[in-house]
C-alpha cells in the first residue's frame, strides 16, 4: 500500500511529537544515560527529518545562476507551556 502526504500537517504533528518527547526529556530522572541519549538522539532525528521535508514541500527550488533568496520559512521549535499547540 502507497500513502501519499499532500499536505504539511503530517509533518508538523511529527515535530509537535517529537518536540513533547524533548520537552518530557527534561523533567524526568534518568535512570540509563545510554537510554536517554538514544530516546533524545532519536526524537531529535525525527524532527530533523520532518523540517527537512517540509522545506522540500513548500520552499523555493534552487536554481543555478539565480538568486534563490527566500523571506521566510515557518520552523516550529517548542512548544507553548501545557498546550498542544506550537511556536515558531
């Protein structure tokens, strides 16, 4: 089976997850450095990897010779305190 995303809103909801992953991170004991690292390494991947395809969605194309300058790029980077929704 083929799934085909045609809009933005799956990968903004993988970063609010992986944003709630990062910020649950900080406010629990850590038990396994090793286990915390990966889990952060990971969540932290995820969101890297959700931003890279939303520049391939909805930013300008490169174009050798030109002057591929762009005014803005929504990144969403953390969240409001005790909200599902994001900030910039």
């Amino acid at each position: 089976m083929v799934i085909i995303i045609s809009s933005g809103k799956f990968y903004y909801q993988w970063i609010l997850n992986a944003n709630k992953i990062l910020a649950g991170l900080e406010e629990v004991e850590i038990t396994s450095q090793e286990l915390f690292d990966q889990i952060k390494g990971e969540a932290l991947c995820i969101r890297a990897w959700a931003h890279f395809n939303l520049v391939q969605l909805y930013a300008k194309r490169y174009e050798a010779g030109k002057d591929n300058t762009q005014d803005e790029f929504l990144i969403v980077k953390k969240l409001w305190p005790k909200s599902r929704h994001v900030i910039p």
